[in-house]
C-alpha cells in the first residue's frame, strides 16, 4: 500500500487512545481541528465510519475497532523499530516517564535528581506520582518504582535497595493509656489506623510466627490509602499504625514514637524499579537504574 496513509493512521489510533480530539491534538501537536479533518479523510478514503462523535465523547464503532486491532500490531512495530535506533545511541537523551509512589518520589528520588541532571543534562525526567499500579506500556511509562513483591512476572524488576521491614508503633501516651500488645490477636482491643489499597479493600496487618506468614484484620478510629497520612494520625496519638521501619527511624530515636511486636515482624523484598523486558535498553533508562541502584536507597 502506499504510505501516504499512515500519518491519518497514527493520527486515528491517538484519538482512539485517550477517546478525545483535544488530548490526542495536545499530544500530536496539532489542533483538535485538524486533527478531526485527517481522521474524516481517512473515513473517506476507508469507505467506513471509525469513529462516533458526539459534543462529550468519543468512541469507537464496529468498524473501528476491528481496524485499530488490525494495525496496532504494525504501528507497535514501528514504535519499536524508532526505540531500537534510540537505543544505540552513545549519548542518553530524551523524556524519561517514571511512575511511583509519592514516599518514594519525596525519600530516594528527589534528593538525588540534581545529581542526576548534572551528570545526564539531557535526560528530562517526569516523575508520576500515583499509589495506583499502571500498566507501563499502555500509559506510554519507561519504568516504575514498586514494592517486588507487587510486580506482574513479565517486568524485569530489580532492587533499588535493601530488604524493608514493617513495624507497629504508637505514641507513649497511647500505650500508658491502653497497654502494650504483646502478639498480634491483641490488635483486635487496639485503635489502629487502617490502610485502604487501590481495590477498595481494607488492608490487614502482616505478621510472621512459627515459620508461616499470616495476617490480622485491624479496626480503629481512621481509614486512609495514603501512608503518610496515616502514619500522622499515629504520631498524634490517634492509634497504632503499621509503617517502614525507616519511616519511624527518627521519632523511635527521639523517643516520640514506641515500638512493638518486633518479634512478629521480618524483612521483606523492598523497592524495585521494573520495566517490560526489552533486548536494547534505551540509554536514558539504563543510565537512570543504574544512577538509582548505587546511591542511598534507604527511606530514612
């Protein structure tokens, strides 16, 4: 077939993506106008209606969805045949898209950015930061930062740090006022600040003892999905709470904060950065894991 094509094609498979002219125009940097004309050319010259408009959405119809699978294969192609000409190139350059969550932004990363744009001047770095698991390929990510043990089998996934451990800790005057637990089951007469994940479920408390691992459903006074948040309300006396032992390091130093049932807590696989197995890693990320792995990686 002719290639004259292809930019209607690319153009259609944008719109089809963020199911919007205006988000695919921003991206394409076009206007939503035209962006619309090159798509009704494309109708024309396909014989058949792509897409249904309307004044608030944009969908795909039959016809379009069989022609985006169709040629998302080969665009896909492409896309790679332009990453591996990136690959091979000695000087790392470009947008570099990570996505993580906001303790790992704050504590290993940003600390140590200036240092990596002094070394990589030409690496621009967008960091997403979001508790949500996404799909990397789908969202147009390089890599992200996740806990290993969370991460799908088919990422290459590598440790940016030490094992992690998880501690329950509260204020003095919590336990003056209601007493030290002193195994897990008596959690259930504690106030303890509860962690919701992404599925809406309520998080239970993870504990191990006579060599398995198990969990306790905890109740308290507050519901939050973000650690920090919780962790605050812990600090100012509201309960108990579950947290990175680094998160605690310097109130548990101070004497702000107590520890217990350390006993019943060990180690578990801590950050990894992980990205989908490629043969050729462009520069910009290879640079980037590589900078991430040999510095501090503790979230103290």
């Amino acid at each position: 077939m002719s290639p004259s094509p292809l930019p209607a094609v690319v153009a259609f498979s944008r719109v089809a993506h963020h199911a919007s002219f205006s988000r695919a125009a921003d991206e394409l940097g076009v206007s939503p106008s035209a962006l619309s004309q090159t798509v009704r050319a494309l109708e024309r010259q396909l014989g058949v209606r792509l897409l249904n408009r309307t004044t608030r959405r944009v969908g795909l119809t039959e016809h379009g969805a069989r022609f985006l699978e169709q040629v998302r294969v080969g665009l896909d192609q492409i896309d790679a045949a332009f990453q591996d000409l990136d690959a091979v190139r000695d000087t790392p350059a470009g947008l570099l898209r990570i996505t993580l969550p906001r303790l790992v932004a704050e504590r290993l990363v940003m600390p140590r950015l200036p240092e990596f744009h002094a070394r990589y001047p030409q690496v621009q770095v967008e960091l997403f930061v979001d508790r949500y698991m996404v799909d990397l390929v789908a969202e147009g990510f390089d890599a992200g930062v996740r806990l290993g043990e969370s991460l799908a089998r088919d990422m290459v996934a590598l440790p940016i740090g030490p094992m992690h451990r998880q501690v329950v800790v509260g204020t003095p005057d919590y336990f003056a006022r209601h007493g030290v637990p002193q195994t897990p089951a008596d959690l259930v007469h504690h106030a303890c600040i509860v962690h919701r994940l992404t599925s809406g479920r309520l998080m239970p408390w993870e504990f191990t003892g006579d060599g398995r691992d198990f969990e306790v459903e905890v109740h308290g006074p507050l519901i939050s999905n973000d650690s920090e948040v919780a962790y605050a309300a812990a600090r100012g006396g509201m309960g108990l709470v579950q947290s990175f032992s680094e998160f605690a390091q310097a109130d548990l130093a101070a004497g702000r904060m107590v520890s217990v049932l350390e006993d019943w807590q060990q180690p578990f696989a801590g950050f990894h950065i992980y990205y989908p197995a490629r043969e050729h890693l462009p520069p910009k990320l290879r640079v980037f894991v590589d900078f991430l792995r040999e510095g501090p990686t503790d979230l103290g």
